[in-house]
C-alpha cells in the first residue's frame, strides 16, 4: 500500500522559479561521463493557475525503449494540452547515458529499472537511481512511467500496476489499455519503489525498441490524458475500451525445437484454449511442430525473430479469468471505435501471420 509522505516544492527547481500558471524547461543532473562532462536529463515541467496533483510521466527508463519518448514529446508539442489544475513533470528520456548508447544499460551493464531507490555512495545505476528518485518522485502525487517490450519482442499495450492498492488501481483503471497485469513489479523496479515510497505509479508496455510506433503513441498519450482527466487536471471525457481485463498470470510459451517460425496469432489477439500460436518448420518449411495455447488467453507480447531454438520464448499469453469469454471480448473489441484493433494489426506487421495447419 501506499503510504503518506512529504513532498519537495514543484515551484522551485535548482534555484529557479516555476509559476503557478507556466511551463519551464528544466535540467537534472545525474552524474557525470567519462570525459568528466555533466549528465544532465531534460525535463518539462507545466503548472496550471489552479493548485492540484503533480504527476510525472517518464519514458526511456530502459534507454532503448523510445514509444513512449514519442509520446511525452507529442504531448509537450500538443497546444490543446492545457492543465485545469495541478502539475506534470513530463521527461521524455529519463536514462541519457543508455539513450545516447541505444542501449537498454547504463554504461556499467547495469539496469537502472532494479536499482531502485537507490543510494548517494553505491554503483552509477545506484546513485543515478537516488538522484531521480529525489527529485522527481519526491515532487510527485502520482507517477506513469512507459516501456516497450526488450530487443526482438513486440508487446501489446497494457498497463502493470499493484491492482491491491486503491489509488493504484484508479490508475490503472482509468488510463484505459484493454489488458492491465497485476503485481508489484520486480525488486528495484522504479514503479515498485515509487508506490512503496507513497507515489502509486503506474507503467504502460507497448511496441518494440528503438521505434516511436505512431499506434503505441497515440495509445499512451491517450492513456496519459485519461489519467489525468481522472484527477481533474484536463478537461474531457476519459476514452475507455469496450472492455478491460485484469490478468493475475502470463505465461511465455517456449519452442519445443529448432527452427523457422509460421504465427497464427498476433499481439493484442484473444484466443481459446488449444488455439494454435505458430508452427515450427526447418529453413525448407518443413512442419515439425505446432505450438498451441495452454489456456484461453490475451496475447501480451511475441518474439518477431522467427528463426528460433529449443527453450527460446515465442509468444507471451495473459490467462484470461475463467468467467470470461474470448469469444465475447472479440465481439467487444469489434464494436469499439477502432484504436486498439488498428494497434493489434499494426503490431502484427512486424510478423508474418499465416492460417494453422488443418
């Protein structure tokens, strides 16, 4: 659960004035590269005239995954995105070091999303992780943080969060992805660290690395102002799927042998119960196995290398509660204003998707 906690002014940054009312682009410095020249991570900040909650949305957290970079960028860009009350503090790169290397870790190889909330005297990781944490989440009520799957995966967008804590859940709830995945995050996980230090926070998976995916974006800007039309700081209507499932397991499906992949499914599909995911060939498309679904499930996330080896994952399933249909949710999802099949189609351009063997 989240606990109450004194927060830093968002008025005053590094000794300059931040308005009620203004915007102010600001820098954080972080540590320092090898040629001994300041790191410093660019940052957004926007007050409205209004008092109210002050939320960070953070992307690049993993220096490789830059939908969301996109999406905070879209946003700060955006005229119309005007704030009825409260604060955000918009960072669309929050890992420079791994962002400027294309990498998902920070110089030293370590991740920066297990090193959480860190500390002044450890590691590069640890102490990069204390000043964020510091400055940022300790200015923050609540926090939105977006990823992308890792290196040669592609996820469909759903939000992680801890649905057991209440303010956590009115998140989640209201960013409006079709899919949200309950847990409280691995150890050293900002998001983790964030709730347990009394700022529920939220992340979005979406897309793949190294793209700004124009359907991802829209998704998690879309997601980003709903949240924020929830705590009264835009005006609007909140813009919800057809439906939303809480999934409490996923399971990665793994090749049973080696070879060249044929999909059958792909992100964002909801399939049934011994449905099959794709089917393994040799280089000359020979059939030597087929993959089927365990459970009736939502398709989380996929590997788009089709070449492949025997334990490798293939496909991420989502167990989809036992009270729930996927005929129904197909039908649901048919009926919705378009965004989250034109995602799922958009994904599935990444990979090649066939019919199944008779």
């Amino acid at each position: 659960m989240t606990k109450s906690r004194e927060r830093k002014p968002i008025d005053e940054w590094n000794g300059s004035a931040i308005p009620a009312g203004e915007s102010r682009d600001v820098y954080l410095a972080v540590g320092e590269s090898y040629s001994s020249m300041t790191v410093r991570i660019p940052i957004h900040i926007r007050r409205a005239v209004e008092p109210g909650p002050i939320v960070f949305v953070t992307a690049a957290l993993h220096g490789d995954e830059i939908n969301g970079t996109g999406a905070i960028r879209r946003l700060i860009e955006d005229e119309g995105f005007q704030l009825q009350r409260g604060s955000v503090i918009l960072v669309p790169v929050l890992n420079l070091p791994a962002f400027d290397r294309h990498s998902r870790y920070l110089p030293d190889r370590r991740d920066l999303n297990r090193s959480f909330p860190g500390s002044s005297t450890g590691s590069l990781a640890s102490r990069m992780a204390r000043t964020i944490f510091d400055e940022i989440v300790s200015r923050s009520d609540y926090g939105i943080d977006l990823h992308t799957a890792a290196v040669r995966r592609t996820n469909y967008p759903n939000v992680r969060a801890d649905m057991g804590d209440p303010e956590v859940r009115r998140l989640a709830e209201a960013f409006g992805s079709e899919i949200i995945i309950n847990g409280i995050g691995p150890k050293g996980a900002f998001r983790r660290a964030a709730c347990r230090a009394g700022c529920p926070t939220i992340i979005m998976e979406g897309g793949e690395v190294w793209k700004v995916e124009p359907s991802i974006v829209e998704s998690a800007a879309r997601g980003i102002r709903n949240v924020l039309r929830s705590l009264d700081m835009l005006d609007g209507d909140l813009e919800s799927p057809e439906y939303q499932v809480v999934i409490a397991k996923s399971k990665w499906i793994r090749a049973e042998r080696g070879g060249f992949l044929r999909f059958h499914v792909q992100p964002g599909d909801i399939i049934d119960k011994d449905q099959p995911i794709a089917t393994n060939t040799t280089i000359l498309g020979r059939e030597r196995s087929v993959l089927h679904s365990p459970f009736a499930a939502a398709v989380i996330g996929m590997t788009t290398l089709p070449a492949i080896s025997p334990g490798e994952p293939v496909c991420n399933l989502g167990k989809l509660p036992k009270a729930i249909k996927p005929l129904e949710l197909r039908r649901l999802r048919s009926e919705g204003d378009g965004l989250e099949e034109r995602v799922s189609e958009d994904l599935g351009s990444s990979v090649l998707v066939v019919e199944p063997p008779e």
